[in-house]
C-alpha cells in the first residue's frame, strides 16, 4: 500500500513514471515527491516507488 496525495493506492513495485502513466497524470508542469524528498524528473523512470510510501503529486497552476 502507498498513499497518493493521501489516498490509498496499490503497491505496484513500479517506477515513478510509471506510476504517473497509470494513473494518467498529464506530467507538464508536475512534480513529485517521495516521502517529503522531491524526485528530479530525470529520475521518474529509474526511482522506485517504495511499499508503504507517501508520494506527493503537484501541479504548477498559473495565477497571481
């Protein structure tokens, strides 16, 4: 079990990249962050995402 944005998901022993793919997240102007540690997008597709994790999905939005 992992959480994402604080729900619970299933643990898929898969990638970042691979994790944003399934849950069809547009990744322009995404970060991610692992259990409070941002992960640089050159690493989505080799940093696992590990059993019991927080992951943190954000998106930039634009406004003043």
């Amino acid at each position: 079990m992992i959480r994402v944005n604080g729900a619970v998901d299933d643990y898929l022993a898969e990638s970042v990249e691979a994790l944003l793919r399934r849950r069809q997240v547009e990744t322009r102007g995404v970060a991610v962050a692992i259990d409070g540690d941002v992960v640089p997008r050159s690493m989505w597709a080799t940093t696992s995402v590990p059993d019991g994790a927080t992951v943190e999905i954000v998106t930039a939005a634009a406004g003043g």
